[in-house]
C-alpha cells in the first residue's frame, strides 16, 4: 500500500525529524570504531573509506591505521590523509542532512601506520608504531561501548597489541582489555588472524577463515558485497548495482569526495562489510551477528578445516552461516552470499543518496523514513495466538510515499516453521500495509513450538532514489 504523507504536514515530519536526528546524534547508538586498512594496493579500500565516510556521523571513529600490502609492504597513510581532506570540502553539506559529523581535523588527529612489515614478524619486540600505540590507548578509554576493530587487510597490528597487553599487564588486565574488543576481519591476508583467535580464545572475532590461495575468497561472506564473479561466484543478486557504469553516475560524479572513489579493478568494496552493520539503519544489533543486516549474518561455531586455512580453528567463532532468498532471477539461493546480496538494492540506493548529501542543498536531496513502531519490539506469544504488528506513526522527512514490507526473517529465529513444500515462510496479512498481523502457527516443529520469530519491517520512501529502514520485532512463542 502507498500512503501519501505529504497533505499539509511536512513542516511537521521536518520538525520530527530534526529532533530525532537530534537524539541520534547524542551518540548513545553509536559504535567506536577504528579501522586497519591495508589501502595503496587493490583500490577497494579507498572505494569503502569513501562510503564510510559519508556514515561518519553513525560512528564515533577513533582511529584510520593505514597497515602494510603488497610484496614489499608498503605503508601509505597518504592515501587516507587524501581522502579525509576530500571529505572536508563536503562535510559541511553533509551536516546540512544529519548532524553529528566529525572534522576534517578531528579524522586527520587519528590517522596512525604500523611498522613496514607484516605476519609473525611484526609481532613482539621491538614492533610498536603509531597505530598499536593508538589503538592499545583507545581500548583503554574510559568507556562501556566496546571497541569494533574493522581489518581491511592484515591484523598484525591488533596482534601486536594484544601482544604488548599481555606482556605488560596483569591476567585480569588482560581479559579487561579482550572483552573490550569486537573485531571483524576480511578473511585472513596474513598469518597473524589465526594466531590472534588461538591465543586470545575469548576475543569475539568474525570471520571467514583462509587466504585467496586455494579459494578461501570465493567462499567468503563479505564478497556477495559487489559484482565479483571470478572471487563470488554467485547468482541471485542485482549485478546492475555494482558496475563501474552505475558507481561512475551514483558515485564518481558527486563531488570532491566522488572523485577519489576509483574504478574497481577486481570488485566493489570488499571490506565495506566490516562496518554495515554497525550502521543505525534499524535492522542489525551489532552485538549479534546472528541476526543478520547489511554486513551479512554470521554465527558462532568452529569451522572444519579447508585447504585454504592457514591452520585449523581452534575456538568458535563468528563465521559463515546460510540464507534462503529468492533472487532477481526468480530462483531460490540458499547461501552464506545471500546474506549480504538480499539487502543490495538498499544499501546501493543508500550509498548514492549520501552522495547527493556531499553536493546537494537539503531541497534537492532524499532522506530515509523514519519507522516508529506503536508497540514493544519484543513480544511474548503462544501458539496459535493472534499478533498485531503497527507502525501507524512512521513518516518520511521529505513527505515522500512509503511502501511497507513486513515479512520474517527466518534464520534468526530459533523457531523453525518453514513449508519445504512450497517454500513459503510464516504469513503475514496486510504486509504491505501500515498495519499487519501474523497468527502464531502450531504447526510441528523441533522443539515444538516454541521459540523466536523474528519480523522485520522495511518501510521505503518513493523519492529518488528510494530509501529504506527498518525495525525488527522478536516474538518469543511460549507455551
């Protein structure tokens, strides 16, 4: 159903918005972050430290810690330092949309290196550099959020650090710092990933396991991020969203900041999820991994050895897990790729706003939906009882249209009720409108019949390009 909001109110829904945004901006749903990039080699960590940038206000960035790549190691800072300034010329115009963006200044104060080396040898020692002292003093804040680590290349300066901790430090000192950390890593590119896991076993790590060597990439998670199809080797997905051709008119033409996303040379972005689900969007709960968002759903196991390992894992971790979603080539894929490729036309749409954001005046620009829910997003049920679901409050800050989509996202919960026949999921009535209801079935299932359902409800607006957000409501079916 489509609902025109624009009857007269929109001075309203702006004055709503503002203070929402307001609210947000306070910083009590953001996540500290601090990135390891080994940028200079492959283009794609310069194409993510663009988009990350333009959702600088949704994180509180505490560090850009350029780490070595290529046979020789380099190092180079530089090509951050470019791109930060780049996006001091458009910060001010991205403040004009959401507020709460960092300076130029304050980015360029946390940009750090790590030595010129990497794997085992630049552990230990004598091994300190900028960027290990950086982030052992950024663990150290006095802070409750915990601290996400995004590895874009090798992790040997995490592994040095927590080297130095351990070296340095008490036991209890030690596992205080650990459980500060949340790291997750684009697979392994140096040999410090499974030491860091074997030797720090209580660390919450994700990742997909293994090097390019032998195949490790082509069964990654985050390579569903773009169009790669030598490294991803899926189908499904939009590939139309990922082409040089649209990112040059989405992207490349928007600016100064446009102007240092290169041309992809292998694929889209591969380190881009590292921080999707750190993005307030209202899908993913970063503290969960299981639950799924942008940056694909993960869960806790220890993986069996493949032969692109570098060694066996010795500890679960947060790594790949399936899902079913039926695909723009009207097939069904059950994959650990479609976790992060069902949600492509969202965060491609989104990105491409964003952009706009960095050059165009509020007027000319979309903003997302805001998605209020009229109950709990927590819901105790029985089987067989009857759930109302509202979001009558949700508004569009440009008083666009919106199309509602509730539907369950099924691999979450931990209560299956999946027709393997007709590959149909839990009903929900009136799903495309403002309001919905599901009945709690009481078909057989293991365990029977109890457990949670997760709901999601995507509300896009029907301005250009059309925007996204969401809410999730977990049932928990009770006897």
């Amino acid at each position: 159903m489509k609902v025109n909001h624009k009857e007269g109110r929109l001075s309203l829904f702006i004055l709503l918005f503002l203070i929402l945004s307001t609210t947000f901006a306070l910083g009590q749903d953001k996540n500290r972050l601090v990135v390891l990039t080994d940028i200079g080699g492959d283009p794609d960590d310069q194409m993510s430290l663009v988009r990350l940038l333009v959702y600088a206000n949704h994180f509180d960035i505490e560090g850009l810690i350029a780490t070595p790549h290529g046979g020789e190691n380099f190092v180079e800072p530089q090509y951050i330092e470019s791109i930060v300034k780049a996006y001091g010329q458009v910060r001010n115009n991205l403040e004009l949309h959401e507020p709460d963006y960092p300076t130029e200044k304050e980015l360029l104060n946390v940009i750090a290196k790590s030595v010129n080396s990497d794997d085992m040898k630049s552990v230990g020692g004598s091994n300190d550099s900028s960027g290990s002292e950086l982030l052992i003093a950024a663990v150290d804040k006095n802070d409750e959020r915990p601290l996400w680590v995004t590895v874009w290349g090798g992790p040997s300066v995490l592994a040095h650090a927590l080297w130095k901790v351990r070296e340095t430090r008490s036991t209890e000192e030690l596992n205080e710092f650990v459980s500060k950390l949340r790291v997750y890593a684009i697979s392994d590119q140096d040999n410090t990933g499974p030491w860091i896991r074997k030797e720090f076993p209580n660390l919450f790590y994700i990742v997909t396991p293994g090097v390019n060597v032998g195949g490790g990439f082509h069964h990654a998670t985050w390579i569903a991020i773009g169009g790669d199809k030598f490294h991803g080797r899926f189908g499904g997905a939009d590939f139309s969203l990922v082409t040089n051709e649209w990112l040059d008119e989405n992207v490349r033409n928007e600016g100064p900041l446009g102007a240092k996303y290169p041309r992809w040379k292998f694929m889209m972005e591969g380190d881009t999820p590292s921080f999707f689900n750190l993005i307030n969007n209202g899908l993913s709960n970063p503290e969960r991994p299981d639950w799924g968002g942008w940056g694909g759903r993960y869960e806790l196991y220890t993986p069996k050895t493949e032969k692109w390992f570098l060694e066996p894992e010795t500890r679960p971790i947060w790594t790949n897990v399936q899902d079913e979603v039926l695909g723009n080539d009207g097939e069904w894929h059950t994959t650990n790729h479609a976790t992060i490729w069902r949600w492509r036309e969202a965060y491609q749409n989104d990105f491409s706003a964003r952009m706009d954001w960095t050059v165009k005046p509020y007027a000319e620009a979309n903003h997302p939906p805001e998605v209020i829910l009229d109950h709990s997003d927590y819901i105790v049920a029985k089987p067989g009882e009857k759930i109302n679901l509202s979001a009558t409050k949700t508004f569009d800050p440009d008083g666009d249209e919106l199309s509602y989509k509730w539907f369950c996202y099924e691999e979450p919960g931990t209560r299956s009720m999946s027709n393997s026949t007709t590959g149909i999921k839990h009903t929900i009535h009136d799903s495309d409108k403002s309001q919905a209801w599901l009945k709690v079935k009481t078909s057989r299932v293991m365990p029977p019949g109890t457990g949670t359902m997760h709901i999601i409800l995507a509300v896009t607006d029907h301005g250009s390009p059309n925007l996204t957000r969401y809410k999730r409501i977990i049932i928990d079916v009770v006897e």
